[in-house]
C-alpha cells in the first residue's frame, strides 16, 4: 500500500478553507495518512508555496511549516496541531515567518497552492534547535523511504486583493 495523505478539511487540489488561513483562525488543518512502510524511523511535514509571491511570476517558494521526528505510528495530525499538541517526540522547524509551528496561507496576489509533503524516513533526526526547510532536506536527502504529497489552494475572498504585502 502506498504512502497517502489526505485531510478530511479539504480535498486534493481544492480551496484550503479560510477557517485554516491568515484569513480565519490560521490554525493548522487536520491531516491523516496511510501506507507508512514499515522500515520507516520517523516521519516529516513540509507545507510550502511554489508560487510566492506572484503565481504569474513566481520567485520563491514561502514555508509555512516544517515537522520532523514524527514517530512512525502516528497516523495523522489533529485540527490545530502544533506546539503541545503533536505526537510526543515529533519538532518543529522554523518557517519563513522566521518563528516555528503553522503559519497558515496569506497570499499577497492571486491564487496560490500549498504544498502539504509527507516523506516516510529510515531513521529520527533529534535535532536540537528548530530545522529550517532547507536543514531538514539536507538531513534526509539519504535517508527518504517514500514521499507522498497533496496540494491545497488559496486566495484571499477581497476581490480586491492586488498585491503589496509580503509572499505568503
């Protein structure tokens, strides 16, 4: 069975509920997965935006959360997840808000994806401080058993919305 992600908030390539934004309660959505290969040491999360800060001219991609040391047994992530409320073991890295946890969409133009990326590990990384996206890729560039991933969208409800803020 191959290695799945899926959130009961939202499904594969639709609109990330403004519930889970900088729109709404920016708390982290629900997530549950499935087909975790059983050699597997630890589990990590990256949620990314390919498409900062413009989809029409794209020039980085934004992180808004990054989650290593996930024991293998666990099955997914409750609403909210983050801080105290993750599976015991499992670290935050940092973000591009510069702070550790969720930082949730916020686009300044356009509709954006975010990328929720899922990779089954064959070992924990107990990194002390907060890894950043980058760090965490270098550390398990070996070590990756399988990946999964799935895309949610999002764009701000004001029409108006042109741009001017930073890339979220």
């Amino acid at each position: 069975m191959p290695l799945t992600l899926r959130s009961s908030a939202f499904a594969e390539g639709e609109a990330i509920p403004a519930k889970y934004t900088c729109d709404g309660q920016d708390t982290a959505p629900p997530l549950e997965w499935s087909g975790v290969p059983e050699q597997t040491g630890s589990l990590a999360l990256i949620v990314d935006d390919p498409d900062a800060p413009d989809p029409a001219a794209p020039k980085m991609r934004f992180v808004h959360w990054v989650l290593y040391d996930i024991p293998p047994d666990t099955r997914g992530l409750p609403e909210g997840a983050g801080g105290d409320r993750l599976p015991a073991g499992a670290r935050e890295g940092s973000n591009d808000f510069k702070k550790r946890g969720y930082g949730g969409p916020c686009p300044p133009i356009g509709r954006h994806r975010y990328f929720f990326t899922l990779y089954a590990l064959d070992k924990s990384f107990n990194a002390g401080g907060a890894a950043t996206k980058s760090e965490l890729e270098a550390a398990m560039k070996t070590h990756v058993i399988e990946k999964t991933q799935m895309v949610g969208t999002y764009q701000h409800p004001d029409a108006r919305n042109t741009g001017g803020g930073s890339a979220r």
